[in-house]
C-alpha cells in the first residue's frame, strides 16, 4: 500500500464513521447505536482473547515442531488488528474487525499477501507466508534465492584499501583525527 493513501485514510474513516453513526442512529436510536458499539467493544475483547491464545498456541507447535509458523504470526497480527479496529469506536471499524477475526477473510488476506511480500532471512534463504509445505499445519520451509540480492561479508572478507589518489587520504603521521588535503 503506497503511503500517500495513508493521509487520506485518516481523512475518509472518520467520516464514514460518522455518516454510519448517523444512518444507523436514525434507523434504531441513539442508545440503542450506542449500545452496539460498547457491544462489539465487549464480544471484540472477548474474541481477541480466545483466538489470541490459540494462535499463540499454534506458534508454538510449529515451532517446537522446527517449522517456521509464518502463517500463524501472520494470522496473529491480523488478530490484533482486529481487537484494535473493535475497541476503536465506530461501526465500520467494528465490521472490519469482526471480518478479521473469521479464519476465510484472514486467509483471503494472507493469500493475497503472500503474491506480494517475500520475507528474507538472515541466512539468504527466503519465504512466503501462504501454505507451501512442511506438512498439514502450513509450516513453511526454506529456500534458497535464484538469485541474492544481498552479499553478508564477516570482517575476513572485507579489507579497507585507501585510493592513493583520493585528495581525502590521510597520512600515518596525521593519526585518525587529522586527516589533511593533498
């Protein structure tokens, strides 16, 4: 998602929200409109709680099976975006929310995202975070880049050599802090 649309989020929610509030308060009152948004508030954390712990659980199986739980941190996040979006007041961030604590729309989401992000790990292997293996629960498995874009040196691998013609050489007898023109 390009950055620029991020200012006009911010502009276009609230007054959606607002418009909601507006509509549905004039077809069911205003306690009744306000009741619903402590309700989902209440059945929000209430969700948050009962799928947060088991995706947590999740994570750890898949790690203590030695599989990268990729599809489980993701489906973490979106969980906690979810118990975000129902404790922000407001009826369209209340839908959005609920729409993120049910399994089929979060995996929608992560099979949308996984065409788009590749994850890249310390040890030039790279991953997705849709299912491509290590077994039933979706872990994932590493594979190696066609093609690195990143080249790790440890410090035997590098080796400064000063340009003898760069005007900014420094002499051995200026020492580190003194560095002169020539």
């Amino acid at each position: 998602m390009p950055f620029a649309i991020i200012p006009f989020l911010l502009l276009i929610i609230p007054v959606l929200e607002i418009a909601v509030f507006i509509l549905v308060g004039n077809l069911i009152g205003l306690w009744p409109t306000l009741a619903l948004v402590v309700l989902t508030a209440i059945v929000g954390s209430f969700l948050l709680k009962r799928q947060g712990i088991s995706t947590l659980r999740r994570i750890q199986a898949e790690t203590n099976a030695g599989r990268v739980p990729a599809r489980e941190l993701v489906d973490g996040v979106m969980i906690m975006a979810a118990g975000i979006l129902l404790l922000t007041p407001g009826l369209v961030t209340d839908t959005i929310g609920f729409l993120l604590f049910v399994p089929g729309f979060r995996s929608s989401i992560r099979n949308f995202l996984s065409k788009r992000v590749v994850v890249m790990a310390q040890g030039g292997g790279s991953y997705g975070f849709g299912r491509s293996g290590g077994g039933e629960s979706g872990g994932q498995t590493w594979q190696r880049p066609r093609s690195p874009d990143v080249v790790d040196l440890t410090g035997e691998d590098y080796h400064r050599r000063p340009d003898p013609a760069s005007p900014w050489r420094g002499d051995e007898e200026d020492g580190p802090n003194n560095r002169t023109l020539h």
